[in-house]
C-alpha cells in the first residue's frame, strides 16, 4: 500500500473542516442532514425497484426456487 501520509493529513483536515462549519452553522448541519436523508430515500428506492421489478430473473429464481418445494 504505497498511500502517503499526508493523504491522511488532507483527508482528516477536510473533515475537521466539515465538522467546524456545521457546528458553527445550524441552517448548514440542516441542509447537510436533509441531502444525507434525501440519498438514502433514493438508495432505497433503487434497490426495493431493482429488487422488486417483476422481471428481475434473480428474484423471480429465488421464489421459485423458495416456493418449489411447497407444492
């Protein structure tokens, strides 16, 4: 692993950053919560779409393979 240490440096300072203006800031920490909010509801929403979409092949072979048995 060849990373340089002030990767490290620039990664903790970026983030010492962060948390200092939304300390400061409470209008800052809203919208910060808010967009984190807003990508996990997409997150979901993509997954139970790619999950739950009626040709999915791996889903409709996992309750094949579930409900085969109990016939």
């Amino acid at each position: 692993m060849n990373i340089s240490i002030y990767s490290y440096y620039a990664t903790l300072l970026i983030f010492l950053v962060i948390v200092y203006l939304i300390s400061q800031d409470q209008q800052l920490a809203a919208a910060i919560d808010l967009n984190f909010r807003a990508f996990m509801l997409n997150l979901r929403k993509f997954w139970l779409m790619i999950k739950l979409h009626p040709r999915n092949f791996i889903t409709n072979w996992q309750f094949e393979r579930k409900y085969r048995n109990k016939k």
